[in-house]
C-alpha cells in the first residue's frame, strides 16, 4: 500500500493537504441532526475504541490480499446493479433478519450483480464486520462496507476486513474530515464512494476529485426519500466520474429512469434484501443500457 509508514499521521486534523484551507472555507458544516446525527454519533464512539487496536489493524491491512476494483465493475455498457444485503434500516425496522448471508451474497453473484454493498452499522441496520468478512470468503464480486466512517481507522479496518471500498457520507463529516477521509484510502489502497445529497455537498466531491460519487434520493436526517434528487444531480457529475443512484430502486423501470437521468450504477438495498428470491431479483434489474444521459465529460 502506498501509504507512509506511520498510520498515525492520518489521523483527522493531522495533516493539511493542498485543498483542505479552500473546502474548508468554501463549505460551511454544521453536525447533522435527526436519525444522521445519532448514527455519526454512535460511529464515532465504535470508531474511538480502534485506536487500542492499531497495531493489529496496521498488520491485518498490510496482509489482506489486494481486492478487485469497486469502480472498474461498475463500468459497464449496462447500469451496474450494487446488491445489498442489509437486515434492518431505520426507515422500514425488519427487513429479513434472519437473512442467509451466503446464501443471499452467492444469489447476488449468480444473477450478475456488479458488486455487493455490505452494511456493517450493528445498532440500525443489524449488521457487524463479520457479515464483510463472510461475504469476502463467499463471493468475488467487490464489496462495498457501508457504515458511517468518521475516523481514517475506520478506513484501515475496512482496508483489513477485505473490503474493495468504503462508503462515506459527506453530509455526516466537516469538509476536512472527508478530505481526510478520502486521503486515507488513496493511502491504504481502499477506494471511497463518497455520497451526496445536495448541490453543495456534489460541489465538495468535485472539488476533492471523486472518482466514486453516490446521490442518495433519502435524506438520512429525516429518512425522506425524493427521486428528483438524484434526477437534479445526476446530469451535474462529469462523465469520468462513476455515478451512483442509490435508495428508491424497486423495479427496472426504476432502473431505466436513473440510467435515463445518467446514472453508471445503481444501489438496491431493501428490495432485494427483503426478497425471497434475490437471485430473481437482481435478473430483473440488469441488462438497461447505460447511456449517460445529460452528463458532459
């Protein structure tokens, strides 16, 4: 990994890159409220206890084998379909959680999923780093830890667990945080979806050169969904860039209407999730053109 041998230095505040002055006066933050806040909340004090583990996570990292590329199976002439697995979400409660997670990361595969998200969040979503590691040996799709990563450690561990990438949500984390975030698996050799929900929040992904953008149509404050988000934003990311649509998705007319927008992927999460059949579900999404819609290069 290219990284420096001192894992400590990345460490939030602990360094100032080219950029962080300017996005730090250009996007003003306040901490988010609602369901977002107590989540970021309930990270950062998981991610506080990893700081007595360093060691062993320094060495984990430097000995997991290096991860097919989350970005390269997204790119596609078809819109890539990321298969979640998730057994609970603070908008629906239950979603199957007495899911199968071979069986459920194996059907995924065999349908012709292009990659697995992975929600790992123990307290909301019912998940746990064991699911990731579970699902690395049972598949060899890329896999996505999703959490709410708000320390570089956390970056380290999923580097550790055999993740390809990282989610990180930038309305959850100050400007400089993600910054440091991001710098962090550029270092560990882990790569970073950064999620957005505004024109401002796009604005700072642009800004800190995003290969990996996801447009979440939920606003994770107040668990609202609205479509027009990701219809509103989509168009405004370069072509060069992966573009994600992520929440909403139930059917392929769905699908087609994201790609229509010009959406390189999309995230499926409860629907396939909370079916009986994923491998079926999954069949029924892929195979839409992937067109680019208004997107300039």
């Amino acid at each position: 990994m290219d990284r420096s041998a001192d894992p400590t230095e990345h460490l939030p505040n602990s360094y100032v890159s080219r950029r962080s002055t300017e996005a730090q006066a250009l996007f003003a933050w306040a901490p988010p409220a609602g369901v977002l806040g107590a989540l970021t909340d309930e990270a950062v004090a998981r991610a506080a206890t990893l700081r007595s583990s360093l060691a062993e996570l320094q060495r984990d990292a430097d000995a997991a084998p290096i991860q097919p590329s989350f970005a390269t199976a997204l790119r596609r002439a078809d819109v890539a379909v990321i298969a979640e697995v998730k057994r609970s979400s603070p908008s629906k409660g239950a979603i199957n959680p007495d899911l199968d997670l071979v069986r459920q990361v194996r059907a995924y595969e065999s349908a012709g999923a292009a990659a697995i998200s992975v929600l790992t969040e123990p307290t909301r979503f019912g998940g746990s780093n064991d699911d990731l590691t579970t699902a690395r040996k049972s598949v060899r799709l890329p896999l996505l830890k999703k959490d709410f990563h708000v320390d570089v450690l956390q970056i380290l561990e999923a580097r550790a667990l055999g993740a390809s990438a990282a989610l990180v949500i930038a309305r959850a984390v100050a400007p400089k945080r993600v910054q440091d975030l991001m710098k962090a698996g550029a270092d560990y050799g882990l790569e970073i979806l950064l999620e957005v929900h505004s024109e401002k929040e796009l604005e700072l992904a642009l800004s800190l050169d995003a290969s990996l953008i996801g447009v979440n149509n939920r606003n994770l404050e107040t668990l609202a969904i609205d479509r027009e988000t990701s219809f509103r934003l989509l168009p405004l990311i370069p072509r060069d860039v992966v573009a994600i649509a992520e929440s909403g998705i139930r059917s392929a007319a769905d699908v087609k209407s994201f790609a229509e927008a010009g959406a390189d992927a999309v995230l499926v999460g409860s629907e396939l999730s909370g079916s009986r059949d994923p491998e079926a579900g999954v069949r029924v999404l892929i195979g839409i053109k992937r067109t680019g819609g208004a997107r300039k290069s």
